[in-house]
C-alpha cells in the first residue's frame, strides 16, 4: 500500500537521509570518542559509547611524540600545491577537448579515466627509482608531482564536464570582438565556470589530503603529511588505539572543518549545469 501525501513522502526521504548520513559518519564519531579513552577503555568489551573517563592524555602524548604543525604544513602544502598545478595543466587541457573537440578526444578522456584503475603498487618501484635518481624522496615537490598526475585525469574529467555546459557561442563572440587564445580561457571562460572549477579545487584538495599510499612508500620525515603522522602510530607490537584515534581526529579535523564551511560551494560546483 502506498501513500501518495507529499508530506509523507518528503519525511521518509528525510528520515532515510540522515540515516544514511549518521551511518556514515558513526565511524568518525566512534574514533573521536575513542580518542578521549584510555587504552584500556578503547579495546573494552563489550565497547564503552559514553560510559568511560574522558581524557586528554592520548592528545597531550601525540603532541609531545610528534611535531603536528609540520605534518600539518606539509599537508597543507602538497594538497593545495598539487591541485593548483593540476588545475593549470587541466583547465587548458579541458577547453581544448570541450570546445575544439579531436575525432579521438572521448577516447583519450575514457583512456584518462581507465588510468585511475591502475592498482598504485604496480608503478610503484620505477616511480620510487625516477625519485630516487632525481633526488624527489622524502620533498614536497615530489609529492606534488605525483598527486597531480594519479589526480589529473579527475580534474580534466570534471572540468570537461563543466566546460562543456558554456555556450560555446560566448566564446566566438569573445573572439570576434578580438580575444586572443589567453585571453579567452583566462578572462571569458574561467569566471563563467568559477562554480565548477571551485568544487573541482576543493574536492582534489580532499583528496590528496587523504592520499596515503604514495605518501606513506615516497617520504620519511621531512616531507612526511599527517596521513604519515597517522600511521607513525602503529608499531610491531601491535596498534595503540586511543593514541591512534587521537592522532587520526588531529589529521582529519582540518579538512573536515574545511568541508564543513565549503559544503556550499562544493554541492553548487557538482551541480553546475545540472538545471537548465
């Protein structure tokens, strides 16, 4: 039996959406509950939701053991230095396939995209020896370079996509009137795509935020991110939870606050040509 009151059915949706979401995000309610453990408490069982002594012990070793701020600062550098850099290769790159589209240009976009289903490990060792005879292990330059390539093909695909929703009737007037090449993409068609270039920014900064593999098997120490810092805190004894968490809830606060203040523009960016 089905109800047909829209009220009805706009509260389910509702209901089923922050279930979803609180689905999602338990995990990262459960690790900064656990951060406030004891390690005794954090490996209880059955496990302790509330019912436990908070306490800022597990923060306050972190901070002693390791050197957040440059973890933090090599993050910070890495995720908005390789996003720029693959923003200035894509947004040409995306203009050209959008608007002076090639008999082969949907081929090599499905050919950029089949890349990103290369399983990292396998590229691994040649990256690892062009790095180590370039002098690019454990440097932030490095670590740029390669998030912009494994990244690249996702900000040409979603800039394509944007691009692709502008009239290309504003660009030949641009031209008519006397636009040169720079001109056109710099001053015509990038503001008319701030939205989808902005959402395109803040979601490859996420995601190199994240990135661990790379991170973790190309520095050390002095260009290690916090994805790095996060795993300093496993050893061959076996893993310190509460410590852990506490060095997980550090790494992921930044970025979760970012999202926080950006999910406007991010949503508005992915929505960009959506309605018509």
């Amino acid at each position: 039996m089905t109800n047909n009151n829209p009220n009805y059915n706009k509260l389910i949706v509702t209901l089923f959406a922050w279930a979803i979401g609180l689905l999602i995000f338990f995990p990262i309610l459960w690790t900064i509950l656990t951060s406030f453990k004891t390690e005794a408490e954090a490996i209880a069982s059955p496990p302790l939701f509330l019912g436990f002594n908070w306490t800022l012990e597990n923060y306050l070793e972190v901070h002693e053991r390791s050197n957040y701020f440059l973890h933090f600062w090599n993050s910070v550098v890495i995720s908005v230095g390789s996003t720029l850099l693959g923003l200035l290769i894509a947004i040409p790159a995306a203009w050209a396939m959008a608007f002076v589209p090639a008999k082969q240009t949907k081929n090599v976009l499905m050919w950029m995209l089949s890349t990103k289903m290369l399983p990292p490990v396998g590229v691994l060792i040649p990256i690892y020896l062009l790095f180590r005879d370039f002098g690019l292990l454990d440097t932030r330059v490095g670590l740029v370079i390669v998030l912009t390539l494994i990244n690249l093909p996702i900000i040409v695909w979603m800039l394509y996509t944007y691009f692709k929703e502008i009239p290309g009737e504003i660009l030949e007037a641009a031209r008519m009137d006397g636009a040169t090449l720079w001109s056109e993409v710099i001053y015509v068609l990038t503001p008319m795509a701030v939205p989808g270039i902005a959402s395109t920014l803040l979601l490859n900064i996420i995601l190199a935020w994240n990135e661990a593999f790379w991170t973790l098997n190309l520095t050390a120490a002095k260009a290690a991110p916090l994805t790095a810092f996060i795993a300093s805190y496993s050893s061959p004894e076996g893993l310190f939870y509460a410590k852990l968490s506490a060095a997980s809830t550090m790494a992921i606060a930044p970025i979760l606050i970012m999202g926080w203040f950006s999910q406007k523009q991010l949503v508005r960016g992915l929505t960009f040509g959506a309605v018509k």
